[in-house]
C-alpha cells in the first residue's frame, strides 16, 4: 500500500523517524508520498527523500504559507522539481479556514501559478482544500483542458463537490476523519469509483482510530483501507489492491522508478572514476580518480621483432621476388602516452630499436643492420572501464633503417593490438602492464643492391621493402601529479 500524502519530514518526526520508516515498512506500506509545505522545509525534505528509498515527495508551497511564494521560490521549486523522485506538485490550494495565515486573493494568485507551473512540468496536482470549495472547483476548472491531474487530499466535503471533481477527471484521497465515529463521509466513500481514489494518513494529523487523538504516522494507512472496505462493503486486500494501483498510476511511479535507474546509470557511465565491475583499488583511493589513464604516462618495452624482406630484383627479371626473414631479433624501445582526450582513446608516441646480427651468419663481414622505428599510434579502447582493457591501434611510423651501413628511411604503417592491465599504486601513480602485438609495413620500396652470386661476387639492383612483426611487453607509468 501507499501512503500518499504523510508530513513526516515535519518536526513531530524528528527523533524517531528512523523508526516510523521501519513501522511502515513493516505494516505493507510500500511508499510514502511526501508533499511539501514551505521553502524553509525543503532542504530538509530533501535529506529524507535521499536517504529512504520508499519516499517520494511533492514540491510547492501550502495556502497556509502563500505568503512566502515569490520569484525565488518559483526558481527553486521549478530547479526541486528536476529531482528524480519528484512526483508531484503540492502540496497547494485554498483554505479559507485560516485565512488570517495568507489572504485568500493571495491564496488564489499562488495556487494558480503553482497549477501552471504543473501544467508545464506535466506533473499532478495535490490539493489541499478548506471552506474553499467554489473557488476551489472553479480555479481547477479553468486549467482543466484535459492534461491536468488533481487529486484533492483529505476528501471531507460534500458529495456535490465530489461530482464536481470526478467530472474533471479528478482524484480524491481519503484519511483518517473517514474513522471517526461522526464520520458523515459513507455517501463520498460509496460514491468514489473504484479507480478513483487512494489512501492516505496526513500524518501526524488526523490519526485514524484506534489512535485519534495521537501523532499520526504511516503505519497506520490500513486503518483508512479498512474503514473503505467496510463502506463499499469489499474486501480489505481489494481496496489496498485498488488504492495502490490508483496511486502508482497518478503519480505515475513506473516512469519514476525508470528514470531513477536511468539517472543512476547515467551518473555512473559519467563517472571515470571507477572500474565498470564498480570495484575500486584495494587501497580504495586511486581509481576513484582514474580507472585507467588520462595523463602522461612513460614506459619502455621489450620485445621480439621478426624482420621480413621483400626483394624484388629490378635489373634481372629471371629471378623471383623472394622474402628473406630473420626470426627473434630482440627490440626495446620506450612509449609516452596520452590519455586525456577521451576515455576510449590513448595517443602513444614509440620509439623501438632493432639490431639484426643475423645478416652477418649468411654474410660474413656485413655490418648489422639496425631498424628503428618512431610509430605515432592512436589505442583504440572499446572497454576504458574495465580492468583489463582491450586495444586496437593504427598510426604512421617513421622507419630509420640502415642496411649494411647505407642509412634509408621509410614511411610506414603501425597497426597492433593487445591488453592493457592497470595496477594503481597509492601515492604514486598507475601502473600499466601491456602485452601486445604490434606490426610495421614500410608503406614504400627502397633501393638497394645485394650479391646474387657469392662467388665470383655478382651484383644486382633490387627494391627492398621490410614488415615487422613485434609481440612485446609495455610498462607505462602514469605519475600522479
Ligand atoms: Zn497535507
């Protein structure tokens, strides 16, 4: 069940709210709508509406309090308005009861601004009335094109403004005055549609019997229920059935719930700081502020590079191109990267180094060659929130080879993929382990010459274009700063 309208962020609740929250739950209560009175109350409805997950609440300002409604009040309510689990405008209206509190011509002025800024919020109404049943009516008739939802709270009036009310489309909620034994309200209560009102304590006024008389609090919602049930002659889970159902549906608490979970998604794919798994760094502290690195980070690498040449010979086209491979030549080089510019891509400027002393087995007296390669890659990270982070990479490479002692040097082509491993180390920064694969094309032939026949030595003229393939392992420090 759902208590829809409950004061409990007033004073009366303030040292045992903690408990009254527990009695609820405990009777079935599955909700509690908070509407609000005044703007000094709403920091402090807020707090609550944070901190219980049950409650949800209504922004606006009393008829008791019209008084304080200003401009700046409007920007507040319309700003509280925004809240997730705002479901409601409200509580407003007239009471011409106590209209020493605000003028009824002031009354009117504000209850109309509120219905307007509903209007334009698509919100509902919750409607507070006291001897103010013509002005009442016709205020809400006016705004009533067919988008407006009302419910008045406390339904104690007559039948005639019942009819009034239900023709406009609207709800009524009953509470605890339906108890007392001068109750005069069976006539309203039978009359009611079963799809036309809801339950409610107005807590901690109007305390229904057993407790008339007491503070009123949530718990006690069923007692409203019951007396219901007694009058339509239905059963009491029937009425609780019906008042909740009409309640979700006016206060339309799917679509909050939804977007609540929304919101809450939303905040967290904003939040960088934190692995997607929702675990932190044992220490606890530095991956709330980086799940994987957004700033300079150093490392070196080890790995093995595969040379391929590609020879084709340009003078003697008898002979075939060939490739000639030399396997397991170590490369070590150094990274800094970048991580700043997005969250799924890091920006890495290599340098590897290359010494092939294979060439001299095959050719005695030959001097190494050496290759170095300065790649500018881009790592593509489809998983930035994880620990482990997939990469893909693509950029230009700039190949400074020397073959034999003749210096060429080649544009080329850097392409990889691999894993990172982020390891944060409190105080000090991030650590990245990287186990990839990365290859370099020279996107371009050079010209070179080579012996085709050692003995007697013949040489021919051929283009030369070498691959490299490199599994290797990074280590990339990203510092703290
Ligand atoms: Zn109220």
């Amino acid at each position: 069940m759902i208590d829809t309208h409950a004061h409990i962020d007033t004073e009366a609740f303030a040292e045992d709210i903690e408990e009254v929250i527990e009695r609820a739950k405990a009777a079935g209560v599955e909700h509690i709508i908070i509407p609000a009175i005044e703007p000094n109350g709403y920091d402090n409805l807020i707090g609550l509406v944070e901190k219980y997950e049950m409650i949800y609440f209504g922004i606006g300002v009393h008829p008791h309090s019209a008084d304080k409604f200003d401009d700046e009040v409007e920007q507040r309510i319309r700003e509280i308005a925004k809240h997730p689990k705002c479901v409601a405008i409200g509580e407003i209206g007239l009471d011409y009861y106590y209209n020493e509190l605000s003028a009824p011509d002031v009354q009117k002025r504000v209850f109309r601004r509120q219905i307007e800024i509903a209007k334009e919020l698509e919100l509902p109404i919750i409607v507070h009335n006291r001897d103010s049943d013509d002005d009442l009516i016709a205020v809400l008739g006016e705004y009533q094109d067919g988008n407006l939802r009302a419910v008045l709270h406390c339904f104690s009036d007559s039948t005639e403004l019942l009819k009034k009310a239900l023709d406009l489309g609207f709800n009524v909620s009953f509470t605890g005055n339906i108890t007392f034994k001068k109750s005069e309200h069976s006539e309203v209560i039978e009359l009611v549609p079963l799809d036309r009102f809801m339950i409610e304590t107005d807590s901690p006024y109007m305390a229904p019997v057993p407790n008339r008389g007491k503070r009123n609090e949530p718990s006690y919602v069923k007692e409203i229920a019951k007396k219901i049930s007694e009058v339509k002659n239905m059963s009491y889970d029937k009425i609780i059935e019906q008042s909740t159902k009409n309640a979700k549906n006016f206060f339309k608490l799917l679509m909050v719930l939804m977007s609540i979970a929304l919101v809450t998604q939303s905040a967290y794919a904003q939040d960088d700081y934190r692995y997607k798994d929702g675990s932190i760094d044992e220490e606890g502290e530095y991956l709330e502020k980086a799940p994987y690195p957004k700033f300079i980070g150093i490392g070196g690498f080890v790995g093995t590079n595969t040379i391929v040449e590609g020879q084709t010979f340009i003078e003697d086209s008898n002979i075939p191109e060939k490739n000639i491979s030399y396997e397991g030549i170590t490369s070590f080089g150094g990274t800094v990267t970048y991580g700043g510019l997005a969250d799924y891509l890091i920006i890495q400027l290599g340098y590897a180094y290359s010494k092939n002393t294979k060439v001299q087995e095959e050719s005695p007296g030959a001097l190494p060659n050496i290759h170095q390669l300065i790649e500018l890659s881009s790592l593509w990270i489809p998983n930035p929130h994880n620990k482990i982070n997939v990469f893909g990479a693509i950029g230009p490479s700039f190949i400074m080879n020397s073959i034999n002692g003749v210096d060429n040097s080649q544009i080329g082509l850097n392409t990889g993929v691999g894993f990172i491993f982020n390891i944060p180390i409190k105080g000090a920064g991030l650590l990245n382990l990287a186990a990839e694969w990365r290859l370099n094309f020279e996107l371009k032939a050079n010209e070179r010459e080579v012996e085709v026949q050692p003995n007697p030595v013949v040489t021919t003229k051929i283009d030369s274009k070498n691959f490299y393939s490199i599994p290797r392992l990074n280590i990339i420090f990203y510092p703290d700063f």
